[in-house]
C-alpha cells in the first residue's frame, strides 16, 4: 500500500489565495513525519518549474507536477508524470494566462485545446467538495475522469459504497509555511508496489484499491499526525483524570472540518426560560413557515396612513366647497374641462402575473406531472397561460396609455391653474382611501384570529414531545426580549389590543419593518415527557443530548465528552447508546466515558486509551488504540498495554472491586 497526498500547495496564487511563503524544511517534515509515499505540488492556476525541480532534488519519495486549474466555475487538479516537464510547463503557463481576475475559470473546450490529449493526465475534480466540478462537466471530460476528491471520511465512505459514485480520493489540500503546529491527516492509501501515474490511474479506476488506511481498508482512518487512528464507526476513549481525553478531543476538532463537538456538562439545563429560548432558536423554521404569511399582511399594510387619508377627504371637500362657491366667478381657464379632471386609475397586475406563474410551474412541473395531468392538460394549461399573458399584455397597453393621459392631464391642469386665480378640487384618490380602509379592518380582523392560542406544529424526538402553540404577548419586557435589542416597547404595548394602532406605534421606536410581524403574536414551545408533562431539569437534559445528538448527521465527525456526567445509567443505555450506534454507520462517533454502560454496553468498534507520562517538568500525553477483542492496545511508538487491565481501571474501578460487587452486593440479593 502506497500513501498519497496529490493536492498540496507551494506558491501563493494571487487570486485565490492568501499570501504566504514556502518552506521546503516543513515539506520534508511533512512527508516523513506522515509517512507519505507520493505528492503532487498543485499550486493554483500556476505551475512553477523551478521550485519543483528544487523539491524533487530535496525529497526521496515520488514527486509529481501537476495544477490546480479553475474549470467551469470548479476546481480540477491536472497531473502529470515527471517528464517533459517544459511542455507542461508551457501548457500551464497558458492556464495562468486565461485566469486574470477573481472568479475567471476556463471553459472543457480551453482546457483541451491547451492539453490535447488529456489521457495523459490524472485529472480529480473537487466532487464531494467545493467549489465542486459540475457532473455535465465530469461528463464533458469522461472517460479521463477516474476519481474525486472529498472533504471528509464521511463522504469518502459514503462514495466507496455508491457504485453510481466517483472513486473517492481524500487529500491535505495544505499550504506549506513554516511553523505549522499540526499536520492534516487527509491522504489516500492505494493498492500499488510502484508509484507511477500510469499505476495511480489504474487503482482509482478500482475502488476495492482505494481506502483510507494502510491494513484495515476504510474501517479506521487518522486522527492526528503523531499517530492516533480512529474507527470510522463507534469509538470510545478511556482513561484517567487529568490523562489528556479533553486535549485529544480539542485537537480532534482542530484536525477537521464541521465537527460536532459535545462538551463535558455542556447540556445541563435548568434554567427554564434559558431552555424556551434555546427551544425557540432550535425550531426557528416552525416560526418562520407560521409567520410567512402574516410578514406579507403586515408588509401590505404597513405604508397605509388613514390618518393622511383622513385630511386629503378633508382637503378635498372643503376645496371643492370653495371652488363651487366661486363658479359664477369662473373664468375661461377654469370653465375648461380638464381643469377638474380626475387621473384615470392603473390596473394592479399583482394577481395577474402571480396566476402566469403558478400556472407556468403545473406546466414545467416534472416530479408531478402525472398528477396533475389526470386534472388538468397540457393543452389546457398552455391555453390558459397564452389567455393570461395576452391579458397582461392589454391590460399594461391600456397601463401605458392611461400613464400618458394622465401625464398630458397632468401638465395641461398645471398650465390651466398657472393662468387664474380659482382655486381648483384637490387631487383625491377615493378607490384607494376606500380600499386602504377596507384593509385595516381585514387586517385587525386577521390578527385577532391569529391570536386565538392553539397548537400549531408537534414533534417527537425520542419519546419527547415538542408542541408550539400560539399566544398574546403579556408585556412590553417579553417583547424586547424577543427582539433581542435594547428598545422600549412600553409604549407600543399600550396599543397592543389594536392591531394597526400597534402597527403604527412600531414604526416610531427604531425597529427594522422586516421584523414588525414577530411582535403581534407569539409563539411558545413546551417540551413534554412521555406522560405528556412538562420535563423536569433532569429530563431537559436529557432532551438536550437527544436533540443535539440527532442533530449529528448534519456534521462529518461527532465528539461527546462524558455523557454520564449528567444522565442516568437506564436512559444511557436504552436511549443514547442505541442513537450512537445507528449515527455511527454513517459517521465516525467518538465517547469519552468513565462509564461501563457507555463504554462496555455500547460495544464500540475502537478503544482508545490515554495516558499521562511525566518526565521532569515535561507533561506528555500518550495514547494507545486497538479493537475492543485485542489482548493489548498499542501506542505510535511502538509501546503496548493490556487491554483488560484498562477496561476494568476505567470502567469498574479496577478488577477487585468488580469482583467484590459483583459476589457480594449484586449476587446476595439474586432471587
């Protein structure tokens, strides 16, 4: 088995990264400190001869050249094999040529015109990883596409099951500068005596020659680059106080990408309006699919001004009072016609060009056109969405010529009022005052009803049950905590039994409008047990770890320190330990625990034993690692310790207080 990390950089790129500078001191660290067969320097859109040929002199493993070339708006390493290497370097500087700006990519048919024949190349697209080559590009460059490269062991495993899926490939993608604290671990083992792009292909082109570990195939993979493995299922971690289990799990985290890191008493929870608002974060979507609507009620009536509306009537009565008064006094300016002429109103298209495009998506709909079919034809639905565009398209003529009217009125009554002394109606639009009425009493109308308390979504997580329910705001504090901000809404709240007087008073204390419809009804969610009462502390917790651990399979890897600080022995193993094992066939689990329910009960894949070594003011951590039937764990360095003798020291408090427990406080009290 050969290691292979073929996606490692040595020059900054300009436009896409950040600058640093090379050390070939820390390359030579890095292959030898990770054991690492071959690499290829993949700088991107660049390729520099002379630094490569300085790296091949100064390394003694295999050292391909290759590019990292921005393709199609993603990313595809280009290798090569070691020879010829001016005309690769010609035909990357061409590459270097087409990328001038950020976010410039290259089309297939660049990228062939300038490497004719691409079958002499390695070519991995960024798959299961972004910026990632598109699958109409994959297929543009099959069949000289034998593998991707993914971001995690998750998907690498994930990718190595699907026979639909790419080979999976897992590199460092690492920047080599000086003084990097830790080495990633991402490479790739492939089945091969010979490291040769022509025996590289041939594996990729294999799944069953690719994994992510040198014996064991995909069923373990590294943690850290002093050695540590890892089961890619179920891990636990034993050990001492004070042995180095919290430092590991910190560099784990540190080691990787979109982590789910479970931290020791982090779930303790019994501070109840703590756990309403952290409940109320977690199922922010009910809110938001609850509230949608009622955001575009509130948004549609948020500009009506009744009051406004109240003193243009007036305006216009006591003005038309005035201008009747003075007709025997009217001139010939203000005799004419058009010097009261009202403006011809606009057709709203709103609703009309929402019917064009619902209508427009039943007939491009694919995934449920059989269903609609059987109601509706194709024929019909074309036929009616010709009919509605044609209405659009005449209802906005008459749209534009009635604007043009209204501009000619518009400018032919200034010109007529400029030219005497009557005073003319004022302007008054009374189907909108009249509509705008009409839509502030809907919408107390639809507030009121919203207000009604009811139950409104529920959910059940493990025997738990979430249920939102609407209600009334009880006070201005509740409002202010709700907004999260420091604004008084004392005086709002006065107005609250109105709903548009409420509205308006919004507006007046420096609250964003997108957030004005949040604050006419609230939404309350209560977590109840398995009898259908409120949970008590313990059980809040105990919500708290099923929840965030149901919620791991959003993440690459999961980490959880000392569940049993918190829980009791029963929900641990009927509860936690079963969730752990089926999260864990997608991700890699790791426990900390002290706790025989956990770490014997739960029949891990991986044992992992830490150990704290003092030599004079030097603290060191040692970490040992085998499967659980192993007679010994063994350690980086060579170094051995039974396994048995750990499991009952961190699991039983050692060997005779088992057997003492076991013989004389359990077996006494068998029936």
């Amino acid at each position: 088995m050969k290691k292979i990390d073929l996606h490692v950089h040595t020059c900054p790129s300009p436009l896409s990264d950040s600058q640093f500078e090379f050390c070939l001191d820390t390359l030579k660290e890095y292959v030898s400190k990770l054991n690492i067969d071959c690499i290829a320097i993949t700088n991107h859109n660049l390729f520099n001869l002379e630094q490569f040929n300085l790296i091949v002199e100064e390394l003694n493993i295999k050292v391909l050249p290759g590019i990292e070339i921005n393709l199609e708006e993603g990313h595809l390493l280009l290798i090569s094999e070691n020879t010829e290497l001016v005309d690769f370097d010609t035909k990357c500087k061409q590459v270097t040529m087409h990328i001038v700006s950020k976010g410039d990519s290259i089309t297939v048919e660049t990228l062939n015109a300038i490497f004719p024949d691409l079958s002499r190349y390695l070519l991995i697209p960024h798959y299961e990883k972004k910026p990632n080559i598109s699958a109409d590009t994959i297929l543009k460059l099959s069949p000289n596409i034998l593998a991707g490269e993914v971001t995690s062991t998750r998907k690498f495993k994930a990718c190595s099951k699907d026979s639909s899926k790419l080979t999976p490939v897992i590199f460092s993608d690492v920047r080599i500068v000086n003084g990097i604290q830790s080495f990633p671990t991402r490479q790739t083992f492939i089945d091969l005596a010979e490291v040769t792009l022509r025996g590289i292909k041939s594996c990729l082109a294999d799944k069953a020659k690719v994994c992510l570990s040198s014996s064991d195939g995909n069923k373990y993979f590294q943690v850290t680059d002093d050695g540590l493995f890892l089961s890619t299922g179920l891990n636990v971690m034993l050990g001492e106080r004070s042995t180095g289990k919290t430092h590991t799990l910190e560099r784990i985290t540190k080691s990787f990408e979109n982590v789910k890191y479970i931290k020791q008493f982090a779930l303790l929870q019994n501070d109840e309006e703590k756990f309403k608002s952290l409940l109320s974060t977690r199922h922010s979507t009910v809110n938001e699919q609850f509230l949608k609507e009622l955001k575009e009620v509130v948004s549609d009536t948020v500009n009506i001004d009744l009051k406004a509306n109240k003193i243009d009537a007036e305006k216009y009565l006591s003005t038309l009072i005035k201008f009747a008064s003075e007709s025997e006094k009217l001139d010939s300016y203000s005799k004419a016609k058009l010097f009261s002429e009202t403006l011809f109103p606009e057709f709203d298209l709103k609703s009309l060009e929402k019917l064009i495009d619902a209508t427009e998506l039943l007939i491009e709909n694919a995934e449920y056109q059989d269903l609609i079919n059987k109601h509706l034809s194709q024929e019909s639905l074309k036929n009616l969405a010709i009919d509605l565009i044609t209405k659009h398209i005449e209802l906005n003529e008459t749209n534009l010529k009635r604007r043009w009217l209204n501009d000619l009125i518009t400018k032919t009554k200034d010109e007529l009022k400029s030219r005497t002394a009557t005073t003319p109606p004022a302007e008054i639009d009374f189907y909108r005052i009249v509509l705008e009425n009409e839509k502030v009493k809907k919408f107390n109308q639809v507030i009121a009803a919203i207000q009604n308390e009811r139950e409104i979504d529920k959910k059940e997580i493990r025997g738990f049950k979430v249920v939102a329910r609407t209600k009334k705001y009880t006070g201005a504090q509740q409002m202010k905590t709700k907004s999260g901000k420091q604004i008084a809404f004392t005086i709002p709240f006065t107005k609250y039994g109105n709903p548009y007087s409420f509205l308006n008073s919004l507006k007046e204390i420096g609250l964003e409008e997108t957030e004005y419809h949040k604050f006419f009804v609230d939404i309350e969610y209560k977590t109840l047990n398995k009898h259908g009462f409120s949970v008590s502390g313990g059980e809040r917790s105990e919500f708290n770890l099923l929840h965030e651990i149901g919620d791991a399979l959003q993440y690459d890897l999961l980490l959880i320190d000392e569940p049993e600080s918190s829980f009791d022995n029963l929900f641990l193993k009927n509860d936690v330990n079963e969730l752990l094992k089926e999260i864990s066939k997608e991700i890699p689990v790791v426990i900390v625990t002290h706790n025989s329910t956990v770490g014997a009960s739960i029949r891990p894949d991986f044992i992992v034993y830490t150990k704290k070594k003092i030599a004079g003011d030097e603290v060191k951590y040692q970490l040992f690692y085998g499967y659980p039937s192993d007679k010994q764990l063994k350690s980086a360095d060579g170094e051995s310790i039974d396994n048995y003798d750990i499991l009952l020291s961190c699991l039983e408090a050692g060997k005779q207080a088992y057997d003492d427990r076991r013989t004389t406080s359990y077996e006494i009290l068998k029936n």
